[in-house]
C-alpha cells in the first residue's frame, strides 16, 4: 500500500494531521507538497490535509482522529 499525505507548507492543520497519524501509527507515507504545483494546488487547495492511498484512489480529507485512520487503513 502506498500512502501519500498532500499537504502545504506553513499549515498547522498538516501538522495537526502528522500527530494524528502518529498517533494511530500509520505505516511509512510519502509527502507530498502542494505548493508551487498548479495541478495539485487546483484538486487540494482547499481540503489538505489529504490521506491518499495510491492504488486505489481513495483519499481522506481532514478533519480525522486517529480511529478514522485505522478504519481507513482496514479499509485497503
């Protein structure tokens, strides 16, 4: 499973998010910067932080707590 976390630079939400990760012990993600990238800007602008699990597509948007996380982990 491939885990990609969209998020931006100086944003307390993503920070908020990386805890929340932690917290509900998230295997390795990559991140991904939407700064500076038209494309992602335009689909991510206004929901990251963004879960994004690669192979499937699907994706979830902040707010989440840790349980919503592992739901959506269980989910892959």
């Amino acid at each position: 499973m491939t885990l990609i976390l969209f998020q931006r630079d100086d944003c307390p939400l993503c920070d908020q998010a990386l805890a929340v990760l932690a917290a509900a012990r998230v295997p390795e993600f990559e991140t991904r910067w939407i700064d500076d990238d038209a494309d992602l800007e335009a689909r991510y602008g206004s929901r990251v932080p963004v879960l994004h699990e690669a192979e499937s597509g699907r994706e979830l948007d902040w707010p989440f707590d840790p349980d919503a996380a592992r739901a959506f982990l269980a989910r892959a």
